[in-house]
C-alpha cells in the first residue's frame, strides 16, 4: 500500500537573529502580514470539571491573561477620514510594529508555535530592523489569502475565484464587471 507524502509548509521564521542578539535586548520588531494586525495576548492552562451525561470530567483551557500588544497589519483605508491615524510602516507587504517587548514575544511565540499565521510566516519578529526588513522583502510574494481579489476586465486572475468545471460554461463580460471594484 503505498503512503501519500508528507509535504512541509515552507520555512518560516518566527524569531530572526536569535542567536546574535543581545542577552539584555529588552524590545524587538514584529512583522505582521494580516491585513488588520493582531493583539497578542499570553494565555495560561487551566483545568476545570465539567459535568457531562457520564459524569464529571476534568478539562483544560486556555485563560488570557495580562497586557494586550496590539501588532499592525498592512491595511490602510485609500481615502481615510479626518483625524485617522498616520500610516503605519511597511515593508513587503507587512506592517512593521517597532517596540515590542521581547520577552513578551518571544513567550507568545513559544505559545502559538503551531498555529497557522506563525507557521506560514504572517507574523514573525527580529532584534534588528535591517534584518526585519529583508525578511519582509524574502517573503513579499507569500500570500496570507486575505488579500483582495484580482479581477480585470479581460479575465480572471486570481487562483481563489473558483473555474467552471464545465468547459462551455465560462464568465461572461458581466460577471468580470460586477466582481470588478469600483474606480
């Protein structure tokens, strides 16, 4: 019987110059592709009894605890109204947050190594902003597949709008309009 193969997400940093930062480095960079940013917040495990039909079971969960760091994302409105906030900075499509307290980070890190925005490489930190930055140009093409569509009048583009699977069947002129964004 044959095994299907294993196929490894490409590799993605989480923590970039580890190794040569400063044992007292008190802050870090954080990269952040998701368009709206994160707040990250420290969890620990808790467990607790749960009454079920069978009887009392112990659970486990997860309490948040502590202060709350908010991450920014890439996205910024085109026109923004009066009084919005300056644009934050960007690199590659990430949006850079400067001044994150390293240990918090890297203890979040340590926290949501499995999840899917760590894993693929939507939110990573380094002690260097030089070396923040090439990450994020590494990383450019990467798509979080959260960012908009791409239509044009002659064809569809984007892989995410899904293909007729009947081979007469094809998008008519109107549909390619009415999935366009206004100008």
């Amino acid at each position: 019987m044959a095994t299907a193969k294993k196929t490894q997400a490409p590799a993605s940093p989480t923590i970039i110059g580890a190794a040569a930062a400063p044992k007292a480095a008190r802050e870090m960079f954080v990269a952040c592709k998701l368009p709206n940013g994160m707040v990250l917040q420290l969890q620990r495990k808790e467990s607790y009894w749960e009454d079920t039909p069978s009887g009392a079971k112990e659970r486990l969960r997860f309490v948040k605890e502590g202060r709350q760091i908010v991450v920014c994302g890439p996205a910024y409105p085109v026109m923004p109204p009066r009084g919005y906030p300056r644009q934050f900075p960007q690199e590659g499509g990430f949006g850079l947050t400067f001044g994150v307290d390293a240990a918090f980070f890297e203890q979040w890190i340590e926290q949501n190594k499995d999840a899917p925005y760590v894993v693929n490489g939507m939110i990573f930190g380094a002690y260097s902003e030089e070396d923040l930055r090439a990450q994020c140009r590494e990383l450019e093409r990467r798509k979080s597949g959260l960012e908009p569509l791409e239509v044009t009048a002659e064809k569809v583009i984007d892989d995410r709008i899904p293909k007729p699977q009947n081979p007469n069947v094809f998008y008519s002129e109107a549909d390619l309009h009415a999935a366009k964004p206004a100008a």
